[in-house]
C-alpha cells in the first residue's frame, strides 16, 4: 500500500478549510441567536465599564499630561545637577495636574450648573399649570379674528387634554409599582455610574503612567508578526486614527462650550427666563453633529413657550442665527478639516451612528467613519497604482455642465490618464 506525504501545502489547506466552516457556524450562531449575542455584549460593557471611562479620560487629557511631564522633566534637567528619578516625578506631576484639572472641571460644572437646574426644573414644575393656562389664553386672544380656527384648536386642546387624563388614569396609576421600581433601578444604576467613574479616575492614572510600555509592547507584537511594510501602513493608519478622533472630539468639546456660553450671555443680557437650563441643553446637544442645534432647540423652545410665547419666538431666530455662526465661523476654526468627509457623509455617519449606538454613536460617528473612509481610498489609490492608473479624483470626474455633448452617436469607450512612465495596461 503507498503511502501518501502530505506537503506542507496540504496542512495549509486543511488550516484554511477548518478556519472557514468555523466561521460559518460561528455566523449562523451569530444571525440565529443574535439577542443572546447582544446579552453578552451588554454584560461585558457593564463590566468593562471602568476600564471604558478610565480609558477615555485617559485619551482626553493625555495632551496635558504629555505637556506636563515634558516641562518638568526639562526643568528638572535644566542645570548641571541632575536628579536620579527625574522621570518618575515629572510623571508624577503630570499625574496629579491631570486628575487635579478632571476634579476641578467636575467640580465647577456641578457648582455652576447644579443648582440653578435645580431651580429651573423646579420653577418649571410649579409654572407648568398656570404656564399652559396663559397659553391658552394667548392663543384665544390671538384668534378672536378667527373663530373657526379657535374653535378647531380648542376641540384639539380638549381631546389632548383627555388623552393626557385617560393616559394617567389607564396607564401609569395600574403601573404605579412598576414605575417605583423603574425609578429606584434608575437611582441604583446612578450610583453604580458614579461609582464606576470614580474608578475610572483611578485606572486612568494607571493608562497614563503605564501607556508608554502598553504602546511598546503593542508595537513588538505587530513587528514580529508582520511584514515591514505592513508595519509601516499600520503605524501611518494608527497615527491618522488617533490625529482624527482627538482632534474632533476635543474640538467639539471646546465647540460646544463656547456655543453654550455664548448662549447664556445673549439670553442673560436680554432677559430671556430659564437661561442656564437652556444654555445647557444647547451646550449639550451641540456635541452632536448635524442633528445637535434642533434636538437641543425643540425642547427649549417649549420651555420658553410656556413662559413667553414671543420670547420663544427670538429665541428660535437667535438659534439659527448661532447655528450659522457655528457651523460657518467657529467650527471651521476650531475643527478644521479633522475628517475630511464630505456633508453627505458627515449626514450618513450620525444618522447610522445614531440608529445602532444611540448618542453615543451620533458623536463618535463621524470620526469612526472618517477612518473607515481613509483606510478604503487608501486600498483602493494601492490597486490603482498597481494598475498604472492616477489616484487623482480630477481625472474620473466627469462634468457634463461644461463640457459640450459629443455630436457622434458612437459609443464612447471609457478612458483614463495613465500615470507618467507606464507604457501597457498590464501593470
């Protein structure tokens, strides 16, 4: 009986075949049982969920931190006498200003804002009664003139009034221990939030001193594994990653907060009522690309309703006139062109990030798809070189505005500028 030798290649093939009906089943587990998928996912969040602030905060004030240490190091070094462990206490230093600057923000944002939504909320709870009445009346004074449509928006008035009481009566009173439930859930899952952040705080300090040796260690495994232009693309792909994600994320932030202030003080110097709560909301929801100035203007605008119908009309065209400020003035200064997306895409990026990850997903969208962007014209600018074509976008545009129609009937053949020194299609 011969014996049969199996080459090296046939090991590979086997490898390849095994790795792929794997694949297959670990797909079909994965379309079949998605929500015990999506269970596993949840609870692995839950738990990482320190690791995950720590880590973020990490990211945030790492610019600082590198500042710091840098400084001191150099002061510490700048005479003849030098320390022994002038590294560890320029990290030191760096460490305790990171964590002081988190501290204080925090601290000053719940001391400035804290209270005074406290009594906006408040306020808003004991004028919402006597609020909806002078709306009421407001509206009936305003269509005197016109008793058809009076009489239209007092039925709808009526009938929303009802559905507000059957809701009530119907709904949330047979579900009242629910709700008890849902709300003490809801104080539980605030103090376990808090609870996390404040070890986040303190694994971000570990990030922060230990991220030069994660960073080496990640660098030796990628260079033992891969080939040296591999190497090369994946370090150029991580340096665009981080340039893209810090840059937007900071400077929406900063962004943000300067919308918010501004905001206040227009309010403030007009007299406009509940202006801290508002300056807030549109602080807050300016994060979000796109979408941001109208999900944070609706909610105020109502507000403001209740209180001073004309006051909230000046306020809807003091929003858009802010809008257009930011979005033509200040963010492209503080921005940039961190992306380089196009609006469509930047419009594609929130609405996707938003469907599968909530808010979340709407701020860190942009960003994520950013990269996805460069990494797939990066590939595809590779195979056309490989074929001797341009990368250039110019030279597949076609623009039939100005170019005058050809008066032949005859199919055009598609052509492209080939690059400089490529004689044949076969490269």
């Amino acid at each position: 009986m011969k014996r049969i030798k199996l080459e090296k290649q046939h090991y590979q093939w086997g490898l390849t075949a095994f790795l792929v009906i794997v694949c297959c089943v670990l797909a079909f587990f994965a379309i079949y049982r998605f929500d015990v998928i999506q269970r596993f996912f949840t609870f692995a969040l839950n738990v990482l969920a320190p690791f995950i602030y720590g880590l973020v905060m990490a990211y945030l004030i790492c610019p600082i931190y590198n500042a710091t240490v840098r400084g001191t190091y150099s002061l510490l070094n700048r005479g003849e006498m030098k320390l022994k462990h002038d590294m560890g206490i320029s990290k030191g230093v760096g460490t305790v200003l990171s964590v002081a600057l988190i501290l204080v923000v925090l601290a000053g944002v719940f001391w400035m804002i804290i209270p005074g939504l406290v009594n906006s909320i408040i306020n808003v709870v004991e004028i919402l009664p006597s609020g909806v009445h002078k709306l009421n009346l407001w509206v009936d004074a305003k269509m005197t003139n016109l008793p058809i449509a009076q009489e239209t928006i007092d039925k709808w008035m009526d009938s929303l009034t009802d559905k507000a009481i059957e809701f009530a009566t119907n709904t949330i009173l047979p579900h009242s221990q629910s709700l008890a439930a849902g709300v003490s859930q809801g104080v539980i899952g605030a103090v376990g939030f808090m609870m996390d952040f404040v070890i986040g705080i303190i694994i971000s300090v570990y990030f922060l001193n230990s991220k030069d040796t994660f960073l080496a260690q990640i660098k030796k495994f990628i260079v033992a594994n891969f080939k040296e232009r591999t190497v090369e693309e994946i370090f150029s792909g991580a340096s665009y990653t981080n340039k893209t994600f810090g840059g937007f994320i900071s400077g929406k932030i900063i962004d943000s907060v300067i919308i918010g202030i501004i905001c206040f003080l227009v309010m403030s110097v007009f007299g406009w009522e509940y202006s801290l709560l508002i300056s807030c909301i549109v602080g807050i929801t300016n994060i979000i690309p796109f979408f941001g100035p109208f999900i944070g203007a609706i909610p105020s605008t109502l507000l403001l309703i209740l209180v001073n119908p004309m006051h909230a009309l000046y306020f809807v065209i003091f929003v858009l006139i802010l809008q257009q400020f930011d979005g033509n003035i200040l963010g492209p200064k503080i921005l940039g062109d961190s992306t380089g997306l196009e609006s469509f895409w930047v419009l594609f990026a929130v609405l996707v990030g938003g469907g599968l990850f909530g808010f979340i997903g709407m701020v860190i969208g942009i960003p994520v798809f950013a990269v996805i962007y460069y990494y797939a014209g990066r590939s595809l600018n590779r195979k056309l070189e490989r074929k001797g074509f341009s990368t250039d976008l110019k030279d597949y545009r076609i623009d039939p505005y100005r170019t005058k129609p050809a008066k032949t009937k005859k199919r055009r053949r598609f052509s492209l500028k080939k690059k400089e020194g490529t004689d044949s299609d076969d490269n």
